[in-house]
C-alpha cells in the first residue's frame, strides 16, 4: 500500500488557519471564560489543599528590590524575561480541608480597588471549583495589607459568609494595625493610606469574628498558623502536615527575587532586616525538609521546592500532576 502526500496550496492553509482559529475562539466561548482554570489541588497526606490564584497585578520593579544595585536590579529582571520597569506580581490563596473544617487561606485583593482589573479573581474561581463560600467555617489572614484581606471587603463575598465564621489573625498584627508604621517601607506614595484605611475596614466589619493568637494556632486537625514577624510585625505562616508530609505556605515571607536574592529588600516590608532573616530560616528549613513550599506572590500555582544554591537558594518547580 502507498501513501500520497497532498502538499497543501497557500489557499489550502489559509483557510486551515482560519478554521483552526474559528475553533480556537469557540472553544473560549463555549467551555469557559478562562482558557485556563487557575486553580491547582494537591494532597497532603490526609488533607486537601487547593491553590487558587486571586489574578495578577502591576508592580514596579523598583518596588522588589529597593537596597539593591539599579543596574542588579534590571539585569535580573532581563535575565528572568520580565521589566524593565514593571512586571506582574502573582496572588495566589490557599483552600484546606481538613476533618469538617474548610480554611480559606488569605482573601486576595477585591475588586474595590481601581487599577487592578486582573486582580480579586478568587470568588469566581472558587464557584468554578465547586465551592461555596458558605461552606468555608474559618479563614486565616497571614497579616492585614490590602492583597490579603480586601476580597473579605467584596458585597458578594460578605452576604455569602456563614455567621459562625471564625477568622485567625496574630495578635501582634491586629494591634500593629492600630497605629502602623511606614517609616522603613517604600512604597508608592498613594499606598500606605490605602492600606491603612483597608485594614481599619477590616477590623471595623469582622471584629466579632476574629480569633487573635500569641505564637501559634492549630486551626484544624495538622493545619497550624505561626506568627514569623518581618514582613509586618505580626505577619504569619500556615504548615499543612500530615502522613508525614508538610507543606508551607509562606505569604509574603519571601517574592521571585528571594532564592537569587535573599538579602533584597521589599518596598512593602516594614522591617526589612528582620525580613531577611525569616526570609533565609524559611527557606533553609524548606530546603533542609524537601517539603512542598507555596507563597502569595510566586508565579501560579506556586508549587515547588527549595534548593540550597551555594550563599543562597534554588527554586525547584513542581511537575504538574494531571
């Protein structure tokens, strides 16, 4: 038996393009208004985790790394194929069941907030994940900057709430918050009264329901939250354990530029040398551990693991399981 080959005409792949692209745009319309999902589970032995991506929004790139040599500073970025002046940070929050509690992890931004279309996605994501909002019983906020807790400020997300909801914040944040100080932070100047009048919001409508603790918090059974300090002085962690495995979710304890770059500074960090500090245990830990390590603003869907690389560190993305 022969096979002929048909070469096809520039007529041929006009018209083959076209179709395929006919195809493509259907395919958005019909199946989704994402092509893709944004959500990534995964299993800690006994527990479910989801890591669900709240969108994206711009940062300067002066902004991740404020101590650090302008010319460094625009050669990583180069080198990473992102900048030269700006980049997209990632948000990203985490769904844990564990036993009969669901905890959502962090609220992401909200949509409240001009300038940031392509943040405060999470709501939407979390229906498309077959989830209810109803149905999470606790959520915890690693610290109170605006990325963090401003989807809880969202009309739809507050009528969608269980009354019982318990919400986990270090003690240490809460009265941080009270009389914050900017002082060592540099951030865009229209930023610190933002996020101070978001966190004063924050507290005014979910008093009743927040739970404070001193050092640490076992929310449910192997899901504990840890106050680490640095970032914000009472900004914390979640480990996930269980069956002998851990995973961590660092919040804002370290950005892209942390494995490279521990010691660079964060124009958000409100005192950057005890950041680098918890920046570089956390991630000797991880990487002493193997542990799965998760962060808010690691590009999606944030999975990996951590490396020792001579003075600094590794970051080892995890293959993605279908």
């Amino acid at each position: 038996m022969t096979m002929q080959l048909n070469h096809p005409t520039q007529k041929d792949g006009a018209q083959k393009r076209n179709a395929q692209q006919e195809s493509n745009m259907s395919l958005h319309n019909t199946v989704s208004e994402e092509l893709v999902p944004s959500r990534y589970a995964l299993r800690i032995g006994e527990i479910d985790v989801l890591v669900v991506s709240d969108g994206v929004l711009p940062l300067p790139t002066e902004t991740m790394s404020t101590n650090a040599d302008p010319a460094t500073r625009a050669a990583w970025f180069k080198d990473m194929f992102l900048g030269p002046d700006a980049f997209d940070w990632a948000l990203n929050v985490l769904v844990v069941r564990s036993g009969d509690k669901l905890i959502l992890v962090d609220a992401g931004l909200g949509g409240q907030f001009p300038g940031f279309p392509r943040a405060g996605q999470f709501p939407k994501r979390l229906k498309a994940a077959g989830i209810d909002l109803s149905s999470v019983t606790d959520v915890v906020i690693t610290h109170m900057h605006m990325d963090h807790i401003g989807g809880l400020l969202v009309d739809e997300v507050k009528s969608q709430l269980r009354p019982d909801l318990r919400i986990h914040v270090s003690a240490t944040e809460v009265a941080f918050w009270e009389s914050p100080d900017f002082s060592l932070t540099a951030m865009p100047s229209p930023v610190p009264d933002v996020l101070r009048a978001t966190a004063n919001q924050f507290i005014s409508e979910y008093r009743s329901k927040v739970r404070t603790f001193e050092d640490e918090y076992e929310v449910a059974p192997g899901v504990v939250v840890k106050l680490t300090g640095g970032h914000t002085p009472g900004h914390s962690v979640v480990y996930v354990t269980s069956g002998g495995e851990r995973l961590t979710f660092a919040g804002d304890a370290l950005f892209p530029v942390a494995f490279e770059h521990p010691d660079w500074h964060n124009g958000f960090e409100h005192d950057p040398e005890e950041s680098v500090r918890v920046r570089v245990r956390l991630l000797q830990e991880a990487a002493a551990s193997g542990e799965l390590f998760v962060a808010t603003h690691l590009p999606f869907p944030s999975v990996g693991r951590v490396a020792v690389d001579g003075d600094a560190f590794r970051w080892v993305a995890g293959f993605w399981d279908y």
